[in-house]
C-alpha cells in the first residue's frame, strides 16, 4: 500500500514545453513573439518572421493552441505591408472577450525609429482579422509590452504626450 498522494503538478503539469511555429524556407527567422488567453481557454500566439530582422519579406504570422489539443493550428500570415518591415506584435484580448486586438510596427525607414502602430482586430480569435488601420501618423512608436486596462475600464496615460495624457491621435485604445 502506498501512501503517497499525488501532487499538483503531478496531477496537472504547470509547464508543457511545444513548438508553436518552425522556420521554413520562406521565413527562416522568427522574433518578437507574443503570446495571450482567449476566454474559451484556447491560446493565441503571434511573431514576425522573414529571412531577416529589416527584411522588407517579413510579416505579422499567427498560431492557434484550442484548449486541450496538443498542437498548434498554424494560422499564416495575420498582416503584410508589401515592401516594408515590420515587427513586435502585440496581442490583447478585451476583458469583455469581445474582440482580439493585434498592434505591431510597421517601418517607414530604414530604423525602429521610423515605426508607426497599425492595428486589427478579430472577433474570434483571430480568423479572420478586420482591415488593417494605423494607429497614429506619426514616426517614431513602437510597441513592446502588452496593453493594461486600469480598474475603471480606461487604458493608462499614454506616456508619448507631453501631458501624460491620451491625444485622439495616439490614444491606446482604437476605437474601430
């Protein structure tokens, strides 16, 4: 008779090591991944991919994980401007679930410094995304880290403005 009892992660791993995309011929580089939760429980994940970081080849790719499958559904490409780089996707789930967003870079030089958000939303989870539309006009955004919702339901100050407050022009939140 044993009396050990199972442990937590015995019983549920915490930690289950995939693969959620591998390089190809067509995008033998991948970088700045993003990865979120959808209310069903399923996992979405997004990087950009190309031969190259600058490449003018690269595009915004996808992946999809349903709850309880042990694979990733490769979803493509989730955005492309021809002829240009693009970069650090970001995806944000709505508290609401009711839609997915997707923010990246998209460069209009040769630096990170000539970057402009463009933005899409989906809303089902990623198939398929609305038009794509650019977040402010103006040079010199990136994006990095995943968008906060404060208690009130207001995204934070956008700490781009002088005031530390949101202008229309770069407000976090789209209101497409």
């Amino acid at each position: 008779m044993s009396l050990h009892a199972p442990t937590i992660s015995e019983r549920h791993p915490f930690y289950v090591a995939r693969y959620v995309s591998q390089p190809d011929e067509v995008r033998p580089s991948a970088h700045g991944s993003t990865i979120c939760e959808l209310p069903n429980g399923g996992l979405v994940a997004s990087w950009y991919g190309g031969t190259r970081e600058y490449g003018l080849d690269v595009s915004i790719m996808g992946a999809r994980l349903r709850q309880g499958a042990a694979h990733w559904e490769q979803l493509g490409v989730w955005a492309d401007v021809p002829n240009q780089t693009m970069g650090n996707p970001v995806l944000f789930p709505e508290p609401d679930g009711r839609r997915l967003w997707l923010f990246y870079v998209v460069l209009y030089g040769e630096k990170w410094t000539s970057g402009k958000i463009h933005y899409r939303h989906s809303i089902d989870g990623g198939v398929p995304w609305g038009p794509e539309q650019t977040l402010t006009e103006e040079l010199g955004h990136m994006t990095r880290n995943k968008v906060h919702v404060l208690p009130s339901g207001a995204p934070p100050p956008n700490p781009t403005t002088p005031s530390g407050r949101s202008a229309s022009s770069s407000s976090p939140t789209p209101t497409a």
